[in-house]
C-alpha cells in the first residue's frame, strides 16, 4: 500500500472509527489480498476447497510446492477463530502434508503457523503454511539448546495457571510431592479423567475399514517414518 | 532406540509436565529453540502427521491455540506453530509432537524464510505434479466420494497405526508400519 500523509491517515481513522463491524468486516475483506483470493478476483492454483477452507499454491514460496491453507472466513490470528475451523484446517492439513509427500516425493514437512508480526506473520489473513521440506534444503534451520532446570520450572510455574484458566480447568495442589519438584510448593495439575476438548464427533468418523491400497506410493510413509532408525 | 517422548510417557516424573490427559501431554522440554517453548505431545505413538488420526490432530490442534494464547498473554510478542515431519522437516524424535514457540521482535531465530519468486512455468509444473496425484487418488476404485478422497486416503492410514499401538514399544526399530498393516489387509 502506498503511504499515506499525516491527514489522510487521520481521515481514514476517523471514518474507521464511525463503521460499523459489518462495515469493518467488509473494509477489511477489501483490503486483503487473501479474501480477494477466496471471492475469486485474484486467481490462484486451488489444491483443496470446502466451504470454510482453501488451500492454494505459495507464488512466493519457501519451496516449489509450499501450500498455503487458509479459512475462508477472514482471521488475522489463530486466537480469533472458532475452534471448529482450527480443528478443520489442521486436519486438512495432515491430506496436504500427504499429498506433499506423494506427488512432490518430498522427504519431510512443516505444518507452520505465525501468529502476529514479531512471529513472522506477513498476510493480515490467517494461514497455515505447508512446507515441502528436503534433506539440507536449508529450511526453518532451528537449533536447539539445552535449557536450565530452574528455567524450565520458572517456565512451567508461570504458564500453567494461566493455560488452566484459559481451558477452564481448576489447579489442584498434588497429595503427595512429586520427583520432579521435591522441594518446592509448586502446583500440579490433576490428573484429568474428563478432558476439556473433546473433538466434535461428527468429524471424526469411525476409520473405514481399512482399505489402504497396495500400491508403491504406499510405501513414502513408512520411509519417511523409518528414516529415524 | 526408544523414543523419547514414549520415555517421558511412561516417566512422566522426570519432566515438567504443565497438563495432562488421557490422549496428550502438554510439556516444557529441556532442549528448546527458545526458552518458553512448549510441546504438545499425543501419548499413542504416531511417527509422524500423516500416521495420526484425526480426532488427536484435532484435539493436539485445539490445545496448541490454548498454550499459544497463554504465552501472548505471559511473554507478549508473538507465537509460531511448528510441527516437524520427517527428518527433513526437522523431526527429532520419531513422535508426532506441536511446538508452541514464543516470539519477539527481532529475536532472530531462523523460523523465516526468503521466499522464492517462481516463474509461471514452475509454478505450473508444480501444480501438475499435485494434480496428477489428485488425479490418482480420485480414480482408486476403494474411494467413492471424489470430495472426500483425500480424507478417506488418510483414514485408511490411521487404522493401521491405531493397530500398530498394542506391539508398538519393542517394534518401533525395525518395522514398517504401513506395510505390516497392509500385510493383514485381504
């Protein structure tokens, strides 16, 4: 976008102030280059399309073959959308992740998801990334360190409450000490018998039975598994 | 060489473990890319995306956007979603796993990419290579729903690896899952 002078930009706050969500919804529809995408006014090669999910071809990809996989609806980050689009996306994802493997004979993936700028995050619209990866491809080249105990625990005492709160789950003090902290007061969850999310039944049907067909492709997946030994 | 994560399974005591239930672990590791990353682990022994089944993905899915929630709120910035898949992805430990990694600005980790500016004729060749395999899938006799053939393809896959659960732990070294499935298949 071009930049604009100080008065415009306050013209357009101003006029964003006085919209309505509707209004909002829809300047923002306009102003994104993905929901363009989806409406069809910008082409794009379409890999997978449902109601709420489309998946297309990175034209500016980390590697030839990276799937950009987004919900229809527009998002910006991942904490804005509904639980039953994440639980889609992701497990339209996994097909995807195959299909990379498949037809690109590609020897890993990445499933990647950048939730706000200081993560990484380019497109206003939410999007699963999919990566096509290869040995010494270069890609994503993390590297990882050892951390302190006292900073792996200083870590565990400060996310837990707040991770329980979110999944409305109550912290029980545990009845004996456990080994891990032998000293502290620290709390641990208990053990839960009823979980918080259940995924929707009507998503997960009962596996067909199983009709895995024996062709050589078959194979890719216990290579790439295997691969580990 | 026994896998890792089954190790914290069956131990869980020697990790600092922040939820657990009946399906996953939600744990701080003590080998990170950045301190306050958090890994979601299932405790079925799925190697890798395609081998776990649907319900888990969902559920390991939901979880992630729960724990990446939590560090916006403790430590600010942002948040990636990593999963590595396969060796070439990256994967460590032959165990399916989500990682939830704290970001801020300008903390440099390598989890951006330059991207590549193809040409139309790449971009289309490419394209081809999927629709072929598409292609493929569509025509298998054993799939009916021309939508849903990718879904089906891959719930076929996950029976095998829920069969494989019960012998998993002595096997994992030496044996093909699929295969050893597809074996017992008429």
């Amino acid at each position: 976008m071009p930049e604009l002078t100080e008065d415009q930009r306050k013209a357009l706050e101003e006029k964003i102030k006085n919209m309505s969500p509707a209004e909002l919804a829809e300047l923002q529809k306009q102003q994104c280059i993905f929901c363009q995408i989806i409406a069809g006014k910008i082409p794009s090669k379409k890999l997978h399309e449902d109601d709420t999910s489309l998946g297309i071809l990175d034209i500016n990809p980390a590697a030839k073959g990276h799937i950009l996989l987004m919900p229809k609806q527009h998002y910006a980050i991942m904490p804005q959308m509904p639980d039953e689009i994440i639980t889609h996306l992701f497990t339209v994802a996994q097909t995807l992740s195959q299909l990379q493997l498949r037809a690109l004979k590609a020897t890993g993936t990445n499933l990647f998801v950048a939730n706000g700028p200081e993560a990484g995050q380019r497109a206003q619209h939410f999007l699963l990334h999919i990566i096509p990866r290869r040995e010494g491809d270069k890609l994503l080249e993390v590297e990882e360190k050892m951390l302190d105990k006292q900073y792996q625990k200083s870590i565990h005492t400060s996310v837990q409450p707040r991770l329980y709160e979110l999944l409305g789950l109550k912290l029980e003090k545990p009845t004996e000490p456990s080994l891990s902290q032998p000293k502290t007061q620290q709390p641990q969850p208990k053990q839960q018998d009823q979980i918080p999310i259940e995924p929707s039944p009507a998503k997960s049907p009962s596996p067909q039975p199983a009709a895995k067909r024996p062709s050589k492709e078959d194979v890719s997946l216990d290579d790439i598994a295997n691969l580990f030994k | 060489m026994k896998c890792d994560y089954c190790e914290i399974i069956e131990q869980p005591n020697h990790t600092e473990i922040l939820y657990e239930d009946k399906d996953l672990f939600i744990i701080v590791k003590d080998m990170v890319i950045t301190p306050g990353q958090i890994t979601i682990v299932p405790k079925a022994h799925h190697p890798i995306v395609e081998m776990l089944p649907h319900p888990i993905m969902e559920k390991c899915a939901l979880l992630a956007n729960k724990v990446s929630m939590a560090l916006f709120d403790i430590m600010g910035g942002g948040t990636n979603i990593l999963i590595q898949n396969g060796l070439a992805g990256g994967q460590k430990v032959p165990h399916f796993a989500i990682e939830i990694i704290p970001r801020k600005e300008n903390d440099t980790l390598p989890l951006q990419w330059p991207s590549k500016q193809l040409g139309e004729a790449d971009l289309e060749s490419t394209y081809s290579l999927y629709q072929e395999e598409l292609h493929r899938e569509k025509k298998q006799p054993d799939q009916t729903s021309s939508s849903t053939t990718d879904a089906k393809l891959l719930e076929s896959s996950e029976k095998p690896s829920e069969k494989k659960q019960e012998s998993k732990k002595e096997k994992i070294k030496t044996d093909s899952y699929l295969l050893k499935s597809v074996n017992r298949l008429p």
